[in-house]
C-alpha cells in the first residue's frame, strides 16, 4: 500500500524502504545488534509515546492513534522506518505545535516470516525532533493480543483483553521501535466498554474510569517488549503499601490469600539489590489461556491463575517476575541474544528473594529442581541451543526459550559467586543494577563490566576461557556448583524404597512433603513403570485429581508415557481449561508418541484450540497439526 502525501516523493519512499532483514547465520554476528527489528534505530530512537486506543471486544480490535516523538541520532535520511506486523495503518501526520498536521507519505513493505513488515515513512526534511501521528487498528489475529470470550475467564460474563509483547509481539499491537535497546516514557488513554477495567504497565490516573475512559501514564522508560495493556471485568486488593492484586472478582479473594506475601518479597528485593525504581509492584491475574508462567510488565506483572494452589507453594513466580524488575526492566537484555542476562540474572535474584522469604531449605529444593531441569535439556537440545548468548538470526525470538537462559545463566552466577565470595558478587549485582539503570546492554558490556569491576579485584579467581565456556560454548560445565538438598536426599530415599517394593505408598513419609518434595519424587520416577505401582500411587495420592497444576502436570506426563488410561479424562480436562504453554505443550508432544495417544490428543485438541492464545495454538500447530 503506498499512499503520498504533499511533500515526499515515492522514489525516496522506495529505495529506503528495502531494509535487510535476516543475515545468513555464516555472516560474523555484531555484539548488541538487534537483528529482530526492522526499525532504523542506528538513525532514529523513539523517545515518547502518547497512545490513545479504543478497544472493541466485538471487532477484537485496538483502533486509534499512537504519536510517536522521535529523535535523529544520526545521519540526515529522511526515511523513518518501524515495525508492524499486521497493522492496517490508516495515516501519518507530522505534528507541530501551532500549525495543521501534515500528512505524510508512507508505505508498508512486504513482510518477513517473522519479523513483520517495516513501515517507512518519508520525512519533509532532516528534521532532528519530531512528533508523528500515526491512525491504525490491529488485526483480529494479533499475534500480542489475545480476545478472551466470556466463556473462558472465571468469571464467564464480560470479554477479557490482554497483551503479550515479549518477544516480538508488541508491533503486533502498536507501531514503534521494537527493539529492546529503545527505551520510551509512555502516557495513554483507553476506552473500554462501560463496567470493564483498562490496565496497562503504567500508573492509573486517578480520575480514570469514568465513563469507559482510562488514562495511563508511565514516566520510566521502558523498552518495547514490556508494554502492556488488558481489559476485563476486574477489581483490585491491596496486600501492602506498594502491592495489591487485580483478578476478576470471582477469584480475588483466592489470588489475594495466595500473593500475601509480595509485600514482604519486595522489601526484599530492594534490601538485596537496590532501591526499587517503578513506584508500585502489583500483579494483575490473567485468565487460565495465559502462554506464559507470569510477564514481568512494569509496574503490574501479568500471572497465570494456574499457580493459585491454596498453599502459596508456587510463588516463586511472583518472586521471579518482581526480580526482573532489576534484572530486565532496569538493566534490559540488548538484544535477544542477550535474554540470558534478564532470565538467568532473574532466576538467580528470585531463588535468593526466596531463600530470604521462606528459608534456604525451599529455596534449595527449588534450585535442585531448577539444576536437574537444566540436566535434562542438556541431554536433549542439540548444541547450538546449550550457548548462552545464542544466536537467533532468522528465527523467531520466542524459540530462545529454553532452560538454558534460565537456569544455566542462573548457574552461571552460583558458579561466579563460589568462586570470589557472596559478598563480593552481591555488592558487584548492586552495582551493575545502578551503573546500567535504565539501560539495554550486551553480553560483551556485560563481560566489559565483570572484568573492570569484579575479577579485576580477584585475580585468578576465573579464567577468560572459563568464562568463554559458559557464556559461548553449549552444555553444562563440570565446575557447576550442583545445588544440595538434604529434604531431597530423604526424598530420593523414599522413592527407591517404594520401587523396590520394601514401602507401600501409605507409608512414604507423604504427610510431610511440601509441593517441591512431590516434584521431586514425580519427577524422578522411572520413565517405564509396572500398571501396579502406578494403581498403588494414585490409589493412595489420587494424583489423577491433584488440584496443584504441577503436580498434576507431572501425573499427566507419567500416566501418558506408562498408558496409564484412567487418568484419560483428567487429561482431557486439564488440556481445555490451561493454555500455559510450559504445562501443556510437553503433555501434547508426549501423546504424539504413539498412534492412540495422537487420536486422543488430535481429538481434545481441536476441542480446546479455539480457547488458546495465537502463540500457543502456533506451537501446538506444529506438534499435534493444525485441525
Ligand atoms: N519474561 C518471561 C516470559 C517470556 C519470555 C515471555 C520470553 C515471552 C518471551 C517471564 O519472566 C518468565 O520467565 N516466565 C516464566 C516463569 C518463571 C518462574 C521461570 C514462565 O512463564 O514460565
Ligand atoms: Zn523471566
């Protein structure tokens, strides 16, 4: 679609618009740049947005404008280009104060599989600061967005609206820069239907909500992937000075009871890694379609309901999305090359946040839990996935996640930290969080900083090739400081009894065992087990109806890979009421194992894809075929 208007030329137009867009994988890969965005953000950054949306539940769409103030940092091109995928783009202005808007030619080019397409918008002159106007609406399918029809929140009266920005998704839903090495300030407006809430990343304004009209304003520079927006039929409750929860008034209380302890985490957090830089922590329950575990949006992270057991026994999530809010939102992974830095950095912070909350023997069952993960992804991904500054040129993003940003960036700072002392690497981490506040940096900034600042003070304590071997090469290294569980050990004892056949199920010291000590156990059962053993297990556990999503998770996954059929109907349930990618997809993949397990899955699926998020039914498209 080319429209022009009064001033710039199609020919500029034309021969600016052709960006590259994916480098061959041979080509040497640049530290710090971002090859996920088509955006011309060595020529441009974006500075401020000011949104103002409509969100229409019948159309499933966002429509409306986005002004965007942008600044030249370099050259005199005349082209700005951003990233869209899926926009219908309706105009562009130029603004300036005290004269009509200027209409201004642009054109969408051809889009790239999973980049999107670039939009390139001719500039008047060199301008070096400048406001645009740009009229859009999003496309039904948005890949950021998911429309949830009333039938599947709790609640099952109003739509529900939210967002995904991370990786990727954000151009799905807005026009910018999406990159994470551009950072903004923000302020909105969102009209909603009357009697629904707006949320966004941001802080409310306190009129807001009259009249189906919400006002946002967001005054720390955030980068793309951590914008945010929902809509739903939502109410709020405070847990401390600084938390509360928004969920749907069906589940509050629940979500409430569970998240009591935010407060106190995030005192934490800033006792352990510095003042805490966003205002308000609060978290905002998503209904069960939710991909992800939690989103660490600033200001307000996102939560699936599925980790809402009665017994506060996942929350570490709460831990882990609060932590980003010094690993990841202040100090931002540059590139995505870099996400081990927000999520190994992260994971690291959370088990520390619980070890400090709910005492070091959780913590270390979860770290224990966390290291055999780890394990069993390095027996399984090939190579090039083990590294963690992974080179994603020409993929999509979101297929970097695996457990080796997560846990092996998190063993890579136990392993630093065994090596120079706690405290030196604890006062280091608070000091790398203020030195790149606010900013976006690379693995080599990073490695820049931990030589000038760290190991400068601890000759010998690290050599360059072992830092070489965790950062660029794949696997585990052997000098990985294994995690000990003592409550473990007694678990691991406790197993082999009953395989052995020497303890009956009723007498496994069961009463006793928190959520992490039945992961364990679960999770390390035999891959192929006697119909007997397993009638003895749910016979005394009636796992096969366990409320806690885990551990049913881990019941699912053994009763499929043993046949084990009377869990069939739990199954099936627990495939159409959770679209959590990490409880799910692995449950999917193990049906397609054999001919029965294909039909079955095949069969639920089509049942249950309507109600997943475009992501999920993406991923799962491609494991179980699109019905
Ligand atoms: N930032 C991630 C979620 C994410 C990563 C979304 C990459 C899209 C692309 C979030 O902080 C996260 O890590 N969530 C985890 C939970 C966690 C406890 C490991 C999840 O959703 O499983
Ligand atoms: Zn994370």
């Amino acid at each position: 679609m080319i429209r022009l208007g009064a001033i710039a030329s199609l020919a500029l137009l034309v021969s600016c618009a052709a960006q590259p867009v994916a480098d061959t994988a041979s080509a040497p890969l640049q530290s710090g740049r971002d090859y996920h965005t088509l955006a011309n953000v060595d020529e441009f950054r974006v500075r401020h947005l000011a949104l103002d949306l409509t969100v229409d539940f019948d159309a499933r769409r966002l429509a409306g404008g986005a002004d965007l103030t942008v600044e030249r940092i370099a050259g005199a091109g005349r082209t700005l280009v951003l990233d869209t995928r899926g926009l219908d783009v309706a105009s562009v202005e130029l603004l300036a104060p005290g004269a009509a808007p200027q209409p201004l030619a642009f054109s969408v080019g051809a889009a790239d599989a999973h980049l999107g397409a670039p939009l390139s918008i001719a500039l008047p002159s060199d301008l070096a600061k400048f406001t645009l106007r740009i009229r859009y609406s999003t496309r039904p399918e948005a890949s950021g967005l998911q429309w949830v029809a009333p039938a599947q929140t709790a609640g099952k009266v109003a739509p529900f609206l939210y967002s995904q920005s991370q990786a990727i998704h954000a151009r799905s839903w807005l026009p910018l820069q999406d990159s994470p090495q551009v950072r903004f300030t923000y302020e909105a407006t969102i009209r909603v239907p009357a009697g629904l809430r707006a949320l966004m990343g941001a802080e409310p304004d306190a009129s807001s909500g009259l009249d189906g009209v919400f006002r946002f304003d967001m005054p720390q520079a955030i980068p793309s992937y951590l914008m945010a927006i929902a809509a739903g039929r939502l109410e709020f409750r405070p847990i401390g000075g600084r938390t509360g929860v928004y969920a749907e008034p069906e589940i509050i209380a629940a979500a409430s009871r569970e998240f009591a302890d935010t407060e106190k985490m995030l005192e934490t957090g800033e006792s352990l890694f510095g003042p805490y830089r966003w205002g308000r922590y609060d978290v905002l329950i998503l209904p069960p379609s939710f991909p992800y575990g939690g989103m660490e949006n600033p200001r307000l992270s996102f939560i699936t309901p599925t980790v809402i057991a009665g017994d506060r026994s996942l929350v570490a999530l709460i831990a882990h999305e609060l932590a980003h809010s010094w690993s990841g939102n202040l100090v931002t992974n540059a590139t995505w090359r870099d996400f081990w830095l927000n999520e190994g950095f992260t994971v690291y912070l959370e088990r520390r946040i619980m070890a400090a909350v709910y005492g070091p023997r959780r913590a270390a069952m979860e770290d224990l839990l966390g290291f055999q993960s780890l394990e069993r992804e390095v027996a399984t991904l090939p190579p090039a996935e083990q590294i963690l500054a992974i080179d994603l040129r020409g993929r999509d993003p979101d297929d970097g996640m695996s457990e080796i940003p997560y846990e092996k960036g998190r063993f890579f700072l136990g392993w630093l930290e065994s090596r120079v002392g706690p405290p030196a690497l604890h006062a280091f981490l608070q000091d790398y969080f203020a030195h790149f506040a606010f900013q976006s940096i690379s693995t080599e900034q990073f490695r820049d900083y931990l030589d000038a600042r760290l190991l400068a003070q601890h000759p010998g304590a690290v050599t360059p090739a072992e830092l070489d071997q965790w950062i660029e090469q794949p696997g585990l290294p052997a000098t990985a400081i294994r995690p000990q569980s003592d409550a473990l050990i007694q678990v691991d004892a406790a197993r082999a009894a009953f395989l052995a056949g020497a303890r009956a199920p009723a007498d496994l010291p069961h009463a006793a065992w928190s959520t992490q000590e039945w992961l364990y156990f679960l999770g390390n059962l035999p891959e192929s087990m006697p119909r007997a053993q397993l009638d003895a297990l749910d016979a005394a556990f009636d796992l096969t109806h366990a409320t806690n999503n885990e551990i049913a998770f881990n019941w699912l996954s053994i009763a499929i890979r043993n046949g084990y059929e009377p869990a069939w109907p739990r199954l099936e349930q627990y495939l159409e009421s959770i679209g959590r990618r990490k409880l799910i997809v692995p449950l999917y993949s193990a049906m397609m194992k054999t001919q029965d397990g294909a039909q079955r899955a095949r069969a639920v699926y089509a049942r249950a894809r309507p109600g997943y998020h475009p992501i999920t039914a993406a991923s799962l498209d491609a494991i179980v075929g699109a019905p």
